[in-house]
C-alpha cells in the first residue's frame, strides 16, 4: 500500500467530503471525520493497517466550488503538511449551473475549473508523497442529461490533470455506474449527489483500491 507508517493523509472537497464533520479539523472531536467515505476510510485504514498509524484528516466544506478551495489552501492543506492529499471537487462547480441558472456569478465554467485546479496540483505535488485526484460524479444513467453530460466534462479536466501531473487518479463516476447497473440512482443519492452510506463505502473502496489496500490482509 502506499501508505507508510505514520503518515498524514488529508481530505479536501465540497459537502460529500465534509459529511457533517466537527469544527475544527482533525482534532480528535466527536464526528471529526464526519459521516462518509472519509471516515470509512479511516476506519478501514485503522481495522487492516492498524500498525501504520495513519491520521486522516477532513478538510471538507459544504457548498465549495474550486475557487473556494483555493481561498483557504494555505491554511486547510498547506499549513497542515500531508503527506497524502486527496482532491474530490466539481459538483457545486457543475451543480450551480443549473439549480441557479440565473445566478451566474456563482457559476465556476470549465475553463476557470481547469485552470484553478491545475494550479493547486502544480503547487501542491512537490510537497506531498501521494497525490489523489477524484472526479466530480452525477448519479444519472442517462449520459445525455445535461448535468451528467457536464460533470463528465469537469472529470475528463480532472482526468488530463491527473496524467499531466503523474498524480493518482479515482474515476468516481465509472465506480459508481458499475452500481448504477443495479440499482436506481435515488437509492444512493436522493438528490443524484449527495451519497447514502453505501453510496459513501462506493467511494471508499475507489479511494482505497487506487492506493493498493489490501482487503484480505491478515
């Protein structure tokens, strides 16, 4: 796995990642990891690897776009020195785009996402062991949807970052079609966005296959 013992792995994103986590971060609070994947990882991490010591922090925030994980980088990823990072950013970037139409100050478009999150990675990958880049996701079958087609447009940005910068890359919306084949996408997110818990362990087990977990081990 590439994950070593003792290291920081730290978690930034929009809602999906924050998932009701404490105020502050990673200071050993009740529910400080929140709700989701974040904490199925850590927990998955802390039940198979437990000699690794791993410390996993959440650093996610409901209703970021990419312009608002730059504004606080400095102080929620920079100054806290991971030694994994791991970036899942687009929704609200895709989402405001057509729950607000109107409102386009609010709208981040995919050249502005492009750019902005290229220059976090630029910034950010010397200084880390491993970089993770998640896709954005819509939980919609029908890849003619507008929303899907869009946030299928933000993950390819995602997906050519990841390759220009030699970081890990995480297909969120190819893990979660193979469960789409099943079941109806309200059964794991009411709202096609925000995961039920299985929809969260969908992401989790994305996340840690990408890293090499081992899930027989021991």
């Amino acid at each position: 796995m590439l994950l070593q013992k003792g290291q920081k792995l730290l978690f930034i994103g929009d809602s999906i990642t924050d998932c009701e986590r404490a105020r502050p971060a990673g200071e050993g609070l009740f529910n400080a990891l929140g709700r989701g994947y974040v904490s199925l990882v850590d927990a998955l991490l802390q039940a198979v690897y437990p000699e690794l010591g791993i410390r996993v922090i959440n650093v996610g925030s409901s209703g970021n776009n990419v312009l608002d994980l730059k504004a606080r980088w400095q102080e929620d990823v920079l100054d806290r020195k991971p030694d994994c990072l791991s970036i899942m950013i687009g929704t609200n970037d895709v989402w405001r785009q057509y729950d607000t139409p109107f409102i386009t100050e609010g709208h981040v478009y995919a050249d502005t996402y492009e750019a902005t999150l290229r220059s976090l990675v630029k910034e950010t990958k010397p200084l880390v062991s491993n970089l993770v880049l998640m896709t954005p996701f819509y939980l919609e079958r029908n890849e003619q949807d507008a929303m899907r087609h869009t946030m299928d447009e933000y993950g390819a940005i995602v997906k050519k970052i990841a390759e220009e910068s030699d970081s890990l890359f995480v297909d969120t919306q190819a893990a979660f079609n193979l469960v789409l084949k099943d079941l109806y996408p309200a059964t794991l997110a009411w709202d096609r966005v925000h995961p039920s818990q299985a929809g969260h362990a969908v992401l989790a087990r994305a996340f840690l296959n990408k890293i090499g977990f081992e899930w027989n081990r021991g």
